[in-house]
C-alpha cells in the first residue's frame, strides 16, 4: 500500500508569486541604504598583453568621483580563482580578455561612478590573443597562464583495442558545441554594507557562502566577519555561482576604503562581455558495435574552451568526462577531455553543466550508428540502455532508481514513433517533417569530485503563534525551490503549509551549504528538513503527550493537528507551541545531510561518480522549411525519472522552460566575437532568444522511480529538464538533411549549406 502525502505530490502554487506579480518582491536595484554610493569596475580594453600602466586622472575631474582602488589597494590577498588560484581580482601585470578587471572607482551617482570607470587611462602593449581551443593548443611559446590547459580529466575501462577488434562496425565522428550565454533578466549586482571591521552583502547571489570565503580572502577578515545575504534573484541558470565571488570582492574592496555601502550594478552589454557562459566542447567519438546493435568499446576525446581563467572548468569537465557516453552500458571505454585557456570571457556553470555538450556528442552518434546498422535509433538504445544490475561508463553497479529504460519507452510510446525514419512532406514539398530522440543520464549532487562540499544545513524555528521559520543553505534563482521548501516541511512536521515561512538565504542562519548548483536543492535540503525534523519530533511528542495527559506513543501528527490515537482526542498546532513556550522547551532545530561516501578513483575515472541519476527522453518532431533553411520545434514529450514528484506544476514548469532554453541553444543563440575578444552579441537585437512566437509545445511525463536516499524518493530535476533537447532536435534536422547535423547552433545558412551537400553527393 502506497504512503499518503498530504503535501508531497500536491500543485502547491509558487509561494513567492504574489510579491513578483505585484511588484512587492525588493531586487537588488530596489535596494538602497543611508550614506549609499556607487561603483563600477575598470577593465582591459584588449584580450591578450601586458598591463604597463593606470592614468587615473580624469575620473578624479569626473563629478562626485569618492576613489579608485587596484591590486595595491588590495588589503588581503588578491585571488578570486574558484577552484584553481589562477585569477587575480586585479589584474596587475597581465591582460588575459577584454573586461578583465584592472580596478574599480566608486562615485556619489551611478551614472558618475561608470563615467568615471571608463574615463581611466589604460597603458597596454598587445598581444595576439589566442580566442579558439585549436589555437591554445597550437600556440607555441604564446602561454596565457604557465600552459595553456585548464585541466585534464581521464576514465579508462575495460581495454578498448580488444573492444574494437571485436567490433563489426566502427564509427568516427566530430562534433561541435557553441557558447551559450545566460542572459537572465536582472543583470549581476550587489550592496556590500561596512559595519566596522564586519561585512554585510546583499545580492543576487547563486553561491552565498562561496562569496563569503571570496570577501574574507581578499579583505584578509575572517568568515565571520562576512555574512552575505541573497535578495530576490532574477534568474541565474548557473551565471551567478561564479561571477558574484569576483564582483561582490571588488564592491568590498571599495567598501573597505571608504567605509560606506557601496553598490554595483552591470549594465547589460559590459555583463555580457564580463561574465561567464557555456563552455562551447569540440569532440571527437570512435565507437565500435557488434552487427547486432551491442556497444562494445568507445575511445572519446572533449575538449573546452575555459576561456581566460579555469572558473568552474575542472568540474564541468569532470561530468562531461563522467558522462560522456551516456545512460548505456558498454564494456571498453576511454574519456579523455581537456578545457584549453584562451582569451575570451571564463566559462563557467551554466544549466547542465558540460552534459547538455557531452549528450549531444553521445546521443548524435547513437543516431549515426544506428544509421550504419539500419536500425531504428530507438530500438538501438533499447539494446543498450542501463538497467538495474547493470554498470555505468565508470562501472558503478546501478541498484535503484534506474528509470531510463522507462523514460524512452514512455516518450517513444507518446510521440507514436515509428521505425520509418523517412520525414514527413509538405504536399509543395517545401517543409519537412520528422522526429528525434535524446536520451541523458544526469548525476545528483556535486558527485565524488565535489564531495567535501556536498553537505547542507535547514534551520527551523517553531514560533509560539504557531508560525514556523526556516532557513536552508541553498537558494530560490526562480525554479521554485521556495514552494517545494514550504511542502516538505510541511510534510515533515505534518502542519498546514501556511504556517511556513521561508528566510532569505543568509551564511549567519545556517552552516556552509555548498553551492546551489547541480540539482540538488530537493536532495539536500529534502533530507535536511527531514533530520532536523527527526531532532524536533520527540520535543514536540513529548510536550503534546504531557498536555493531553497520554503516551509519547500515542501521539500523531495529522492535518495540521496533534491527535491522540487512543482517545481521539485532538490538540491544535497554535496549541502546542504555545505550551513549548510556556514549559520553556526548545523550539527550533539545525538538521543537516551530506552525500554518502563515494568509492572513486580519480586516477582512472572509476567508480561512483554520482550517487545516484536522473533519466530523461527527449522526442522533438522539428520542421525544416527547405527554402530559407528555417527550423521550428513544434512538439517535444519529454519523459523524467524524477524519483518520486514533490510539486507537479513545478516539474512541468521546469520541463518547459529547459526545453525552450534547449531549443534555443540549439537553433538560435549564435554567441559571436569578433578578432580583438569583444563580444559581437551583447544584446537581445543581435543575441537571438526564443520567444513567445518560437514557443514549444511540451508535453511532460514523469517516471517516479524512488530513490532510497532522496527525500520521500525525490531526484533533481531542473538541469535534466534541458540536457536531452539540443541532441533530439539535431536527430530530427539530421534525418530530415539526410545527412549529419553535428554542429549547433542550426541556423538556416548551415541547413541549407547541408541540403546544398547533399544534392551535390547525390
């Protein structure tokens, strides 16, 4: 018999949508303290040289001009570089991309502080800059660090020469990624409030406390004289985990010297050129089949472009590496990725996180053999798909939780596939039509390279009315994680989810929680809510049994009251709080939960490198005009092994909006630069967004295959949500082509330069 949920499975709608609807809802912009002043940064005009001097004379002529600070100026150590030391908050002797921060310059105005900014005198000698992963490579004497690569990550299984003698069919093929550029609506900002020698900051903020270890670096202070507060944050996609560290370090740094709130707001063009975005992968994949459909070995190359500093490099490589064949099993494998420096913006996080790259590699050559073998493509992942008991590429022996054999079945079931892979003709013959599948496997969590940070803290205060508080360590960036927050806390303590309120995410409420990346908001604070509710349920049985004069035992927690079982007699929630209050008990908890130990060898990329996965299928039915070369997703059924559902419309939101976000990427956002570093597509006139008119029409299904160590069984689900699309649309233009698609985005000139292709080796 199933467990009842009172909470859990339920459409609770989005507890922050009134404030946001209103505009109650306080951005950073919105935000304002006494004494307030203004900065902006000064950065490299070139992408590649030295650095040989600052004239900083006309921004003092500049109206309400307060200072200028730089490298010098710096009172701790001047490092912001996230995983690897390699980035200096200002740049002293070398320019490595056009924005590289140099210094800053606070004014009495906004307007005045960026007058002032772009008003200093910058004194380079140039380089060539090195803007592409061949060229890093090639370079010869040319280093933008001490060499050029970011870092390496390698998995060997099994022996791969023997996989490939035994092989009836070997497949090579390269495949390209580009960038992809965040542009969530609010642009990167922050207040850093001096309070003598503590900190206080406010910002739309993705990653608090690794702010607060940035600050405390380059301020020389300790942790606990930074607390660092997240506002309301209008988007993030991964584009504020790393860049706030950077930003809100130079905002201290003028805080410091002037003593006053100092806040900084990027305008939209210099925050596309200053900031991260996707890593664009070039990949190359040997896969070796028997004539029967089984994969038998597979020799993969990925290499990145980390752009000018590592940033979050080594981890994204680390899941592509992980992940780079797939949800499939296959008995010889070899990974090796490299991200390469160059002299363009860093790379960083984005949604996904190196899998939406790696799946396009993997799912276009799952397409491509089955194309060698004359079969359909989704029998062949059938014969291949992991299944309980079976191994991953890293030879984790899967368990539990294994929905990815379900998902494809429920998807191709759905979009009535058919083993024709001929497209569908308009009777002009002008559109075409035909289907495509993607299939992905998404590791929960920060996985074994991450471990040491993959814990999380909730905090919950029971008030005497009856209201309860909590404080969790990761945060909302707009995908919900407020509402699922109120619902499994409410499941937890069996109460009416009015009574939750949920704090602004703040490093003084609860411990390091790690990063609010990598899906795991609903596994680790899930987990949290549920131990410090562990910590609070005797408190309160206790109590409840002594007021109603009955057992500890006896005691039930239902529908938003205390009951006792025996008698029947019930006790309200107000009730009861107030008698904790008046008997003097404890009435609140810090519950905390850290991913188990996981056995993996670095050295060969073996072993767990997730504890567990979630599983999606992709089918998109694309239509391609063959006359302006033109491509339009017109329905995507997107299946999702979720583990268990905690908020319905918040997957199906999730879904929706990682569907369109992957239609773009794949179809529209032709990220440029030109020769000189700068950014060609700072904008939204000449960065192509889908919008309301290139809308998709989704259709979600979910697989609840629970997870043991999940909360109520649940699994990640906002990067999933994207990760297939990119792949499954290329499926579809590839059969409609007739030939491989295997470099995105596909714009109308490649398609038709491809339809041009294949007429002329017709």
């Amino acid at each position: 018999m199933s467990e009842k949920f009172h909470h859990i499975g339920k459409s609770l709608p989005r507890v922050d949508a009134p404030g946001k609807v209103s505009g109650l809802t306080r951005f950073i912009t919105d935000m304002h303290f006494d004494s307030m002043v203004f900065a902006y940064p000064v950065v490299s005009p070139i992408a590649f040289g030295a650095l040989d001097g600052v004239d900083i004379s006309p921004a003092r002529k500049m109206p309400g001009f307060l200072g200028a600070w730089f490298a010098g100026d710096i009172p701790g150590e001047n490092q912001v570089g996230v995983i690897l030391p390699d980035q200096p908050l200002f740049a002293q002797d070398k320019l490595r991309f056009v924005g590289d921060a140099i210094g800053i310059v606070a004014a009495e105005t906004e307007v005045d502080a960026i007058s002032a900014a772009r008003s200093v005198k910058i004194d380079t000698t140039p380089r060539e800059p090195i803007l592409s992963i061949n060229a890093s490579k090639m370079a010869t004497g040319k280093k933008i660090h001490e060499n050029n690569i970011a870092c390496e990550h390698r998995l060997e299984r099994g022996d791969i020469q023997a996989g490939f003698a035994d092989a009836d069919v070997v497949v090579e093929a390269d495949l390209v990624t580009p960038y992809q550029e965040h542009f969530y609506l609010e642009p990167q900002g922050c207040i850093v409030v001096p309070q003598g020698d503590a900190f206080t900051v406010y910002g739309s903020i993705q990653c608090v406390f690794y702010v607060q270890k940035a600050i405390a670096k380059v301020l020389g202070i300790s942790f606990s004289k930074v607390r660092v507060i997240q506002t309301p944050t209008g988007g993030a996609f991964g584009g504020k985990e790393d860049i706030p560290s950077e930003m809100c370090a130079r905002a201290a740094v003028a805080a410091w010297h002037l003593q006053r709130p100092v806040k900084m707001i990027y305008r939209r063009r210099d925050d596309v050129q200053w900031t991260s975005k996707r890593h664009p992968f070039q990949m190359h994949y040997k896969v070796g089949v028997s004539k029967t459909g089984k994969l038998l070995s597979a020799d993969i190359i990925l290499e990145e472009n980390a752009g000018a500093y590592a940033t979050l490099s080594s981890v994204v490589s680390y899941r592509a590496t992980m992940q780079a064949m797939g949800p499939y099993a296959i008995p010889n494998i070899q990974v090796h990725s490299t991200s390469y420096y160059t002299n363009l913006p860093p790379t960083g996080a984005f949604r996904g996180f190196g899998s939406p790259q790696a799946t396009f590699g993997h799912e276009r050559m799952m397409d491509i053999l089955a194309d060698r073998l004359g079969m359909d493509p989704v029998e062949f992942r059938l014969k291949n798909i992991l299944k309980p008991g079976q191994e991953t590429q890293t030879g984790h022996a899967l368990s539990t939780s294994v929905g990815a054999e379900a998902t494809l079945l429920k998807s191709a079931n759905a979009a009535e596939w058919q083993t024709d892979a001929r497209p569908m003709v308009s009777k002009d013959g002008r559109y075409r039509e035909a289907l495509g599948v993607s299939v992905c496997h998404y590791g929960n969590c920060l996985g074994a390279a991450g471990w040491s940070m993959d814990g999380a803290g909730v905090k919950i205060q029971i008030n005497r009315d009856g209201s309860i508080a909590v404080a969790f360590g990761l945060i909302e960036m707009g995908q919900g994680a407020l509402t699922v927050v109120t619902q499994m806390t409410a499941e937890a303590l069996g109460v009416n989810a009015e009574r939750i309120s949920i704090l602004p995410t703040d490093t003084s409420q609860v411990p390091d929680s790690g990063p609010s990346v990598a899906s795991r908001n609903i596994v680790m604070t899930g987990n949290a809510i549920r131990n410090a509710v562990e910590k609070l349920k005797p408190i309160l049985s206790t109590a409840a049994a002594e007021a109603m004069e009955c057992a500890p035992e006896n005691v039930a927690f239902q529908n938003d009251q205390v009951v006792n079982t025996k008698s029947g007699n019930a006790l309200s929630i107000s009730a009861l709080c107030e008698y904790l209050y008046v008997t003097n008990r404890p009435m609140d908890a810090l519950g905390w939960w850290h991913v188990p130990a996981l056995t993996y060898d670095a050295q060969t990329g073996r072993g767990e490198a997730y504890f567990t996965y979630s599983y999606a299928t992709h089918i998109a039915r694309v239509q391609v005009d063959t006359l302006t070369g033109q491509v339009r997703v017109q329905k995507v059924w997107a299946a999702h092994d979720v583990g268990k559902i905690i908020n319905p419309a918040g997957l199906a939101g999730q879904v929706q909006g990682g569907v369109v976000q992957g239609a773009g990427w794949a179809i529209y956002e032709n990220f440029g630069h030109d020769n000189a570093g700068r950014i060609t597509t700072p904008n939204l006139s000449t960065y192509l967004l889908p919008t309301a008119a290139d809308s998709v029409d989704v259709q979600a299904f979910w697989i609840e295959d629970p997870e043991p160590l999940g909360p109520w069984g649940a699994k990640g689900i906002g990067e999933p949500a994207i990760i297939p699309t990119a792949a499954a649309i290329a499926n579809a233009v590839s059969r409609i082509v007739g030939q491989p698609m295997n470099q995105i985005p596909l714009t109308p000139e490649r398609v038709l330069v491809a339809f041009e292709d294949k007429v002329v080796h017709e």
